[in-house]
C-alpha cells in the first residue's frame, strides 16, 4: 500500500509511535487495535505495517526505546565522590527522568506481561542493567559502612518502586514543586538503607 500523501518516514513514523503510546496508556494494550492506532495518526490501517511489523512490535520498541534512553540518560550523570551522594543523586534523577515521561513509565512497568517471552527477555535484561546502577551504589555504601542493607537487590527493587511511584500522584502545580519531592524523597531513600545526607 502506498504512503498517503504528504506522509513520510521521519513523520509518519513518530507519530504512529506517539498515538501508540497514548492510546496504550490510555485504555491498555489489549484494548488498543492497530486501527485506533491508524484512525488517530490519520492513516489506513494497511499503512500502519510500512513502519511496523505489528502492534507487538510497536509495543516493544516503545519500551526499548524508554530503557535504551534511561540508561543513556543515566550514564550521563557526573560520578559522585561517596555512596551517600551517589544514592542521593540516583533518586533525584530517577524522580524527575520519570516525570517527564508518565506515559513511557506506565507502559514499561504495566505492559510487561503484553510482551512475547523474546521481547520480554530483552526487556528484562534493560531493566536489569538499569536497576545494577543502584545496586552498585547500595553494595559501594554497604561495604563502607555509609548504609545498612541486609539484602541489596531487595532494597534496590523496593526502593525503584517507591521512587517510580511518584509518577502516580504527582501534578505540576500541586501542594509541592518537582524539587521539594526530589529532595523528600532521595531523603527517604537514604534513611530507608540507614544513610543520611
């Protein structure tokens, strides 16, 4: 099928991805057809499978891409001198990364079980590394005596939860600004693993 007019890869493409994103945000994965899809970029429905091979497909690369730019985005972080900063630092990035994309988060964590078992394990080996970050920080300040943690994967898992729940509740606008919840809560996260700043 040939490409309506006027559309092309480098727009037609984002903005199937775009509409995808929001409509599985939306009403779920399952709910979603590739029609919805097409009808909310202002395409047929054929014209979807020029940039994708199916809405399996499209749901993998959006989480792909959410934890392929999270680790980029992380590595980017100036390194810290101890332990205490580096957690501090994590939980701020974290917060503010996430709120900047609720609906990538919402799709990354609730649409896991959407996933064929090969892009699942692809998934899972991202969010592993992402989560290794933290890890290494919890391990780092274990061994030095800055923090107190029985079992670092536990804590690492317990405390990414509770940072990305933040994307939950928050409103901009709300009782408290971006930067106050930053700071409440890299302090919870700190005194959750015995540290303080």
């Amino acid at each position: 099928m040939a490409r309506k007019i006027g559309s092309s890869s480098d727009i037609t493409g984002p903005r199937i991805r775009a509409a995808a994103m929001q409509l599985f945000a939306r009403h779920g994965f399952a709910a979603v057809s590739m029609r919805q899809i097409a009808a909310d970029v202002g395409v047929q429905a054929g014209a979807l499978y020029l940039y994708t091979a199916d809405k399996q497909a499209l749901l993998f690369d959006l989480m792909q891409d959410h934890m392929t730019n999270l680790l980029a985005a992380v590595d980017t972080l100036p390194l810290q001198p101890t332990a205490t900063a580096q957690l501090d630092q994590f939980a701020r990035f974290h917060i503010g990364y996430h709120l900047d994309r609720p609906e990538a988060v919402f799709i990354a964590y609730m649409e896991l079980r959407n996933l064929s078992p090969d892009n699942f394990a692809t998934i899972e080996s991202l969010r592993r590394r992402y989560e290794d970050h933290l890890q290494t920080i919890l391990t780092q300040g274990a061994d030095t005596g800055a923090f107190t943690v029985p079992d670092t994967k536990m804590a690492t898992l317990a405390l990414i939860a509770m940072l990305t729940g933040v994307t939950n509740w928050y409103r901009e606008g709300g009782r408290l600004a971006r930067a106050d919840v930053q700071t409440l809560y890299a302090d919870m996260a700190l005194r959750a693993v015995g540290g303080r700043l």
